[in-house]
C-alpha cells in the first residue's frame, strides 16, 4: 500500500502528509479553498508536539517565528463595562508550562508546507464528494467529477469533514456543541497596546482584543443552543455575531461589531467536540479535528493533530501493518488517552471565558484576582 489521499491541508492534513511521506508514501492533499487556509489566530505547539517538531526538523523555525510575549504578565485581563480591569488570567492556567510555543497559524502552516511541498502533489479547489471501499482499494468521488482509486484516504478536513460525513455518516451524529459560538476578525495593528490582552464579559457574552506584535485580532463569543446555518456563507455567519450583540454598548463592542460587519472574512464556528468510537473503517481513517476535535478552549487542537499524524504513520509501517485494522487499532491505541484528557477540561475553560450568568461572571472574577503573575 503506497498511495494516500489526504483531505484537507489543515494543520493535521499538513502533518499527516509529512509523516508519510517521510515512510515512502506516495502522497496527495486536495484542498477545498483555492489556496493554503492561512488565516485564524495564533496556537500552541505544547508537550510532546514539541518532541514531534524536532524530529520533524521544524523546531527552530517554530521558535524563531514564535508570537513573542512581550511581557504580558496574564493570559488575559478582564475588564468592565468601562474597560477598568477587574480581573486577570494567570498564564498558568492557559498553558501547560513555560516551553509551550505559541505561534501564528499562517507561520505553522508555511512552516509545514514548505517541508513537504517539493515531494507531496497539491491539488486546490478540490473535495471528497464520496468515497467506495473494496477489499483492494478505496475510490474517491471529487466534486470536480473526477474518480480516482487510492490505497489509504485520510481525513484531516475539520470539524465539518467531508470524509467523516460521506464514510461515518452526518456529522451531527459526533459532533456535540458546547453551547457557545466564537468569531475572530483582523483588527487594524496597533487597535491594543502592544502585546495585551483585553476580554470584557456579560453574562453569555464575550468580547476582546489582543495584540500579538504583528498583529491585533478582534473576538466575540455568545452562548446559544445549536443554530442552524450554512457554514460556508460569511453574510450568514456575521448576521448571527451581529444578532447575539445587538443592544449590547459596552467597553468596545461596537468597534467590533463594526470590523465584523466590514470584515473581508473572518472566522465563525459552533465550539464544539467530535467524539467518535472508532476514527477508521476500512481503507478510511480521520485525524486531527475529524477525528476528535477538543474544542477551541482546549488550546491543544494543533498538538494533537501534530501527535496524532505521528502516531499513525508509525502505526502504519509498524510490523502487522498490512492489515489496516491493526495498525488502526495501534493508533487509536497510542493517541485516544491524549484526546480525551484534552477534551475533559473544556467545559470549565469555557465557564471561565464565557461565563453564563451574572453570578458565576462575579465567581470567574472573584477567582481571577488582579495581581502579579
């Protein structure tokens, strides 16, 4: 078995690819978008991700392109309605210790891409419409018409895969939302003070600023039962945002909801879990967040992708390979405790930044006092 299809040049598809490739994989990666999907805010590469990034030979590139911190002495500073601190997030409780990376996405994915780029076919504008398994191959049906046999497919195209949905079924049956949607969108630089972080909270709202050096993203969240919309349609996505916030003045949320509003594009989506029993059938396996998406709060999305692609590239050259279920068994096997102690603690990192009520917004402060890290 040499040839595999990965969907989605995703941080996990990157990763994926790269760690077959690097075992002798013939390997191609379609992507639905029309080039690399660079944009969304800075992540962590934390833990054994960082072991990972040096075998890969990537770790000093990630370390010299990190989001340096500036001195911000918390991860965030929460602020009234004046924009008064009132409260303050340690560091401590958004990392899992001093080494942790944190670095912007567009720099991880050049970082990736430029790894494998001279030895893995791109294809772009292009999806996974439809997938047939057979004992000796798996044919994949494109949206551009296009069929074509592969020996392993990879799904590493989100939240939203479009693998897991045409091989497991809908996507409602793994994915369990958490009661909160989140945007992000591109301020003008400089919008904060340099390196800062600001997060100004009512009950089931949040909205903030931080400042990254190079640049000043803006964040709105809302709690809100599950809604129905078409994640592909930004006018959809920024009615929504703008709905959640309306009648709301304080501190500078209507600077925000005018850069949502003007915004050539931004991000939006449900924060949300996949949860699956199983993350293959047959000649078809999901990795990174089609498999077991942690949610945003977890801050541990892009390390698990990065160990999750590790796992199954040693699983798939592991003695027994040869028969798909083993080594899909093997890596499930070596990667699903990660998944799930990084899925645990999401609930409690939302009630912290978005919390529900006026009285548990007064506990979260209470809690997080003003003071030194």
């Amino acid at each position: 078995m040499s040839s595999v299809l990965v969907s989605g040049a995703s941080i996990a598809g990157l990763c994926a690819a790269a760690q077959l490739a690097d075992r002798g994989f013939t390997v191609t990666v379609v992507e639905r978008a029309p080039a690399l999907r660079r944009t969304g805010s800075p992540i962590d590469v934390r833990g054994e991700a960082l072991n990972i990034a040096r075998e890969m030979g990537i770790l000093d590139q990630i370390y010299a392109r990190r989001v340096v911190n500036s001195g911000r002495e918390h991860f965030t500073t929460f602020v009234d309605h004046n924009g008064d601190p009132v409260a303050a997030l340690p560091n401590s409780e958004a990392s899992d210790s001093d080494e942790d990376i944190e670095i912007a996405r567009d720099s991880l994915i050049d970082i990736l891409h430029g790894l494998i780029a001279d030895r893995v076919t791109f294809v772009y504008d292009e999806s996974v419409v439809g997938v047939t398994e057979s004992p000796d191959a798996v044919t994949v049906v494109f949206a551009s018409g296009k069929v074509k046999p592969f020996d392993i497919v990879i799904g590493a195209d989100g939240i939203h895969s479009s693998v897991r949905r045409a091989v497991f079924g809908p996507e409602l049956n793994f994915r369990r939302h958490l009661g909160v949607y989140f945007s992000i969108v591109e301020l003008p630089l400089g919008t904060s003070a340099h390196g800062e972080s600001f997060t100004y909270n009512v009950p089931g709202l949040l909205a903030g600023i931080t400042d990254f050096g190079s640049r000043t993203l803006g964040f709105l969240a809302f709690r809100s039962p599950e809604i129905e919309y078409d994640y592909h349609d930004l006018n959809a996505q920024k009615q929504l945002i703008l709905d959640a916030f309306e009648g709301e003045h304080g501190w500078r949320v209507q600077e925000l909801t005018d850069a949502v509003r003007n915004a050539p594009d931004l991000y939006f989506d449900s924060v949300s879990q996949v949860r699956m029993t199983t993350w293959s059938h047959e000649r078809v396996v999901l990795v990174g967040d089609a498999a077991h998406a942690a949610a945003l709060f977890s801050g541990r999305g892009t390390s698990l992708a990065m160990m999750g692609a590790r796992a199954l590239g040693e699983a798939l050259v592991a003695p027994g390979a040869a028969e798909l279920s083993s080594a899909y068994a093997a890596y499930e096997a070596a990667h699903r405790g990660h998944v799930l102690r990084a899925q645990e603690g999401v609930p409690e990192a939302r009630d912290i930044m978005v919390p529900d009520t006026a009285s548990a917004l007064a506990e979260r402060n209470l809690r997080f006092p003003l003071r030194a890290a």
